[in-house]
C-alpha cells in the first residue's frame, strides 16, 4: 500500500463572531451567507487555486434547519461561485463541527481521494438556539443512560467543579480575566485581524460593516466577575464571565495535499500529523479533550512535552483547567492560548475549530523554536476532539524557550 500522503493547512479564515440575539450584528444576516462570505474570502486570498480543482467541501453546523439546513457544504460551494463540479456535504458534531470537517477532509486527502478541499463551519445562534427543534429520545432518561443534566452545557461544567474541589470559581474567573488580557493585546499586536472577512451588515441604523469580534470584553476586572449571577445553579461556579456566549459567526480553511500545494505554489501554514475523538460521561463533557489529546499523542508517538503551542477552545473556563491540571501545564503557561480565546472571543459552536487552526497556523509563524502544537476542544453529548499539526518553519538552531 502507498505511504500516506500529505496532508497541508494551507489557508483560513473567518467572519468576525457575533453576539447572538436581535441586538447582535448579524440579526439580519443570513447563516448561509455567513460562510459563503468567509469561503469567498478564502478563495480570494489564494487566487492560484482553481475553483475546478477543488475536490471536496464540508460545512458543519450545529442546528442543521432554515438557513442553516439543505447540505450546506454544496449551497455555500454554488453560492460562493465555485463551478458546479465541486461537490460539498454537511457535517454536524456540535462544538466539534468544523474541527470534524477539517479531520475527514484531510483523511480524504492521506488517502489519495482529494487534492485540494474546503472546511469549515457556520453557527447563527441567534436564529437557531442549540437544540431547537430537537426531539431527544426518551431512553435517555428513562433508561438513565445520561442525567437530566446532560444536555444543558452549563450543568456539566459545574458537575467538573464538582467533582475537582481545587478548580474553584476564583481560578476560573482568574483563567477568564486572562483570556480577555490576551485578546485585548492580540488585537492591539494586529495578531487577528489579518485573518477576519468583513461582512456587510444591515441594522435598524441603516447599513455597517463588521471588521472585529463584538464579544470581547477588554474592561473585565476579578471585581466584576466576582459579582455575576451563577445560572445553572444556586451559589454555582460558572458565570457568564468565565465561559463562552451565545454567538454567530463562520469560518472556512483550505487543506491540500503537500504535491497540490508545492505545483500551486502555496504556502504551507501547517502539516497535520494525527487527529483523534474520543467519548467521555455525557455529564462531564468538558474532560474530553483529555482522552482525546492522548489518543492523537499516542496515533502521533508523541508525548505531551513534544507541544509546543497549545490552542485550546474555551467553552468555560473549569473545562480548560481540567485539561491543563491533567496534563501538569500551569494556568498561565504562554504556551496555551497566546491570542486568548472563546472566553472572549466567542464560541458559535461548529465554526470554532477552525478559528483555533487560524490562531494556531499564526503562531507557528512566530514561533521556528516550536515543531509541534494542537488544536483541542470538549464537545457536547461528551465527546473530545484534538488535531495534532507541525510547523512548517520550524528550525532546531532556534532558542529553546
């Protein structure tokens, strides 16, 4: 059987990411037209690639209905201009949506059946709520095969604090006020930016543009944090402060072959080494990323020193904290989250992988001293997924940090 091929990061991008709701900026904005804005952004930044010679495009979202619904990877691949050759499909595992795409995409590539393909993920969160329209089985708690809780994402984030004492409210408000920090001083340092597709939006105030994330919050003190409501619970942990929101947003990557990519004469952003999934208790979903993480080291022959660079999705701040204590890295290691992450920057759920991918292809730029770095993130219904990438510029006469 042949060696594997291949398989190249070449390019991503994203929309700005919204706040859900009738005063988020993307209230009036289609989900479709979302992503297409975000793919049609990526071909224009890669105009060597011909449309026809893409072999493949995944879209995932979460709430597969309206304008989130009807194979979403072949709408957005007709209405984002691409010829009517290439073919597309949708993909949903919740959080882990475009993190999915890019990993059966690339699988796809290793094994010869594409050159080029396009992944990526949509979630308007603002018209479609996670779980709307759903019907979950009755089995589930009939036959107690999960707790009543298990659906709500909140409730499983306290059952982590439950079950760790030392993960206490404070570390988490502490680990949120950070994410802010960071991204406050990304955005100062031009570090995100050069990765967002505006996207023209329409408000009862006439007609605007949308250049950067609406979430962030850069005026969080551990004062104001300390002073929020707990919603999942009565003198809870979790706090609208030290987790993700509710938001809108889409993002998309380009992935070749390393043979497409040298005849194109594209940059390679990042090589993927090994991906893996894994299934936790519903109830806990936030550890996934553990088992997830080892498995991809393991499929890797890595081990957890081999990271270099680690982004992370923070859906709450308990769930990162787990996986850092897990694996013996400090809360305010640089290697984790240099950019800062959802905390601040939002979490439209099946978008988000790829949004990690983006943060972590730029740091690989800045960083030759580092070979390897991951892409990890919980998933609803308890499940983890971690992508394991090497870096392309990395050089062994550079510092060790």
């Amino acid at each position: 059987m042949a060696d594997r091929t291949e398989v190249v990061f070449v390019d991503g991008v994203r929309t700005p990411f919204g706040r859900a709701g009738e005063k988020g900026i993307y209230w009036n904005t289609r989900a479709d037209d979302l992503v297409v804005k975000a793919m049609i952004g990526l071909l224009e930044r890669n105009p060597s690639v011909p449309g026809e010679r893409i072999d493949e495009v995944a879209i995932a979202a979460t709430t597969q209905t309206g304008d989130q619904g009807l194979t979403l990877g072949r709408t957005a691949a007709l209405l984002s201009g691409l010829p009517k050759s290439v073919p597309g499909f949708a993909i949903d595992r919740m959080c882990a949506g475009a993190m999915t795409a890019v990993t059966t995409l690339g699988a796809g590539i290793g094994f010869g059946a594409y050159d080029l393909a396009i992944a990526g993920g949509v979630e308007h969160m603002g018209r479609h709520p996670m779980g709307s329209g759903v019907d979950p089985n009755p089995r589930f708690l009939s036959e107690r095969l999960v707790s009543e809780d298990a659906l709500n994402m909140g409730a499983t984030a306290e059952r982590i604090h439950d079950r760790f004492p030392a993960y206490t409210k404070e570390r988490s408000d502490r680990f949120a006020l950070r994410s802010q920090q960071k991204v406050a001083a990304a955005y100062a340092a031009e570090k995100i930016q050069p990765d967002l597709v505006s996207v023209a939006i329409r408000s009862d105030s006439g007609w605007g543009l949308a250049t950067r994330d609406e979430a962030p919050r850069p005026e969080t003190t551990m004062e104001g944090l300390a002073t929020l409501k707990t919603p999942f619970r009565p003198h809870g942990r979790v706090t609208a402060g030290n987790a993700s929101g509710l938001n809108d947003g889409a993002s998309a990557c380009l992935l070749a072959s390393g043979k497409a990519a040298k005849d194109l004469g594209l940059t390679v952003k990042m090589k993927m080494v090994s991906f893996a999934f894994a299934g936790v208790e519903p109830e806990v979903m936030g550890l996934g990323p553990v088992p997830s993480t080892e498995k991809a080291l393991r499929k890797a022959g890595l081990s957890i020193t081999d990271i270099g660079l680690f982004e992370l999705n923070e859906a709450f701040a308990v769930q990162v904290i787990s996986f850092l204590d897990h694996f013996g890295i400090d809360d305010e290691d640089p290697r984790v989250n240099e950019y800062g992450g959802a905390i601040a920057i939002g979490h439209p759920l099946a978008s988000s992988g790829v949004r990690l991918m983006n943060q972590l292809a730029r740091q690989f730029t800045e960083h030759p001293e580092v070979r390897y770095g991951l892409t990890a993130m919980c998933i609803g219904l308890g499940q983890g997924g971690t992508v394991i990438w090497e870096n392309p510029n990395f050089n062994r006469k550079a510092s060790k940090r």
